[in-house]
C-alpha cells in the first residue's frame, strides 16, 4: 500500500508467477540461468514417509487419486519412471533458483520505492498462496495438506515498526483483507472471515483458535498444534510440535480418540458454515416472510436480490 499522489491511501497488487514454470524460465535467461544452484547446494532433506498411512489411509488410492503428474513429471525436469532422489535434488535446485529470482525481482520493486522517495510511506505484505512437494512424501505439487503445500510465508514490512518480530499465530491469506482495511482506516465489516494480522498494533486481532483448508476431495483443520487432515481415501492426524515432518499418522491411535472427536467436531461446523455461506448468492432472503403482516397482501412485493445494506448495515 503506498500513497505517492493521492490524497487517500491505495492498494497495488502485484503477483509474481514466475514459480508456475518450474526452471524454464529460468533456464532459457541467460541473465539468471547462475540462479540455479548444483543440485549438491541446494539439497535439504526429502521428507519420505511411505508408511505413515499404516491402517487408517489407502496410500496407493491416494496417489491413483492424483494421477502420474504427482510423482513423475514436473515441468521442465522429466523422468518416465517414479523419481529417486537426485529427480528430487535436481527439482529442488531449479526451485531454489526461483525462489532467489522473486527475492530478486521483489528488490527491484523495494529499490524503486526508494528511488521514489515513497518507501517510507508503504507498508508490504509478501506472501504465497501455496507451496511445493519438491519429493516430500513422494509427492509433486501440492493438492494435499502437508506442510510443504499449505505453510507459507507470510512477512509484513511497516515502516512506523522499528522492531522485527516473529508470531506463531494461526492467520490465512484472507486475513490480508482485513489488514488492508484496518491500516487504511477502515473497519471490518461483520460478515467478513477476516481478522487483522498480529504484531501491527492493530485493533480486533484476536487470535484464531484454529484454521480450516478446502480441496476439491479433501478437508483440513489445524489448531496450532494438531492437524487432522480428511480425504476419500483416508485421514491424517499429525501432531506437528512433536512431529513437525509429519510422519507418524495418529488417527487410529486410541490415546488421540477425543482430539479426533474434538477437531472432526470443529471441521464439520466450519464446513457448514462455509457450505451456507457458498449458498449465500443464491438465497431469496435470509428471514422468514411470515411475520411480515403485509406479506401476500395486494401492492407487496419482495426486492431481489435483497440489498446488501439490509442484510448486512455495517
């Protein structure tokens, strides 16, 4: 958010898809092809936990689900067989060189605030909207709810803030939102699944108790410590402060029965609530006509759809 000309504060938006061709670009630059580190450099351990599915999760089903692109090719690096480890290693390195190139493209735009004279006047929120695999549980991509997909950075530069600070926190993206509104000096409506990100002396952030994802066939909530993790095939439950790689699937063990109660409680209700509010365009009207005396009477008639300042006045 920066305010170069204009009165009011304003929003730019920038999105950096760079990481979607996976060291193509890279490769053919000749400017950033040195981005790319040896595959030796940029090794960190793959996280490989074949049996963690044991007798509450069909592995084989959950790879069948996910078709060969989960686990052979991966943009510009092919295998025809499954990936061993140096597959890994080479994808992991083309990452690595991505990730240097949005560090570097994200320093241009800091530069040039400078250059303008603005910098000290925006406020930066730098985040992703989801991560990569890279071979961690076998996998490629990201359409499940292990760590290396769902955790992603989150860092807000402000200038009046002189001091750095990490926050452990449970926030999503759409918290972003409610951060955006805050900072310009508006309030967060009601409605909105959005609370102002922590550290910024903003007001009405508190806490969430847990978090909640959605796929197409699977579901999630993670509640800082626990995270039970719902697909077709099967469930997870991984207890991350002692287990933070997630290799010891807990949802058949008899000692977690009323955390799995307790987290499967708290992920249906949000799923109805999200599932209620996904209906929300579609609804005639969100009370019930019946007390209304002048309902059916000659010259009522009903506005659709209902105006949003009735449904929700603040």
């Amino acid at each position: 958010m920066a305010r170069i000309r204009a009165r009011a504060p304003f929003v730019d938006h920038l999105f950096l898809t760079t990481a979607g061709d996976q060291g193509r670009a890279l490769a053919d630059d000749p400017a950033k092809v040195s981005y790319i580190p040896n595959p030796v450099d940029a090794a960190v351990e793959v996280f490989d936990n074949s049996q963690v599915a044991a007798d509450s999760f069909d592995r084989d089903l959950f790879f069948a689900g996910r078709g060969d692109s989960s686990r052979k090719a991966w943009y510009a690096i092919k295998n025809e067989d499954s990936p061993q480890r140096h597959h890994y290693m080479l994808r992991r390195a083309h990452y690595a060189g991505l990730v240097k190139q949005i560090d570097h493209e994200v320093g241009c735009i800091v530069e040039a605030l400078r250059r303008k004279g603005v910098l000290d006047n925006t406020i930066i929120i730098f985040s992703s909207d989801h991560g990569d695999y890279l071979g961690d549980h076998g996998l490629s991509g990201k359409a499940s709810f292990y760590e290396g997909a769902c955790h992603v950075p989150l860092l807000v530069r402000h200038p009046a803030l002189q001091n750095s600070a990490v926050s452990q926190d449970l926030v999503t993206l759409t918290d972003v939102t409610a951060t955006l509104l805050n900072l310009a000096g508006q309030s967060v409506p009601g409605y909105m699944d959005s609370i102002p990100l922590p550290g910024l002396d903003l007001p009405d952030n508190t806490p969430r108790q847990y978090i909640a994802g959605f796929l197409n066939n699977s579901w999630m909530l993670f509640d800082g410590q626990w995270k039970l993790c719902k697909y077709v095939d099967g469930q997870h439950l991984f207890n991350l402060e002692e287990d933070p790689t997630e290799q010891h699937n807990r949802a058949c063990d008899p000692s977690c029965a009323d955390i799995m109660q307790r987290l499967d409680t708290q992920l249906t209700a949000e799923i109805m609530r999200s599932v209620g509010e996904a209906f929300f365009p579609q609804s005639v009207y969100t009370f019930s006509h019946s007390s209304n005396p002048d309902f059916g009477r000659v010259g009522w008639h009903r506005d659709y759809p209902m105006p949003w300042n009735q449904i929700h006045p603040d």
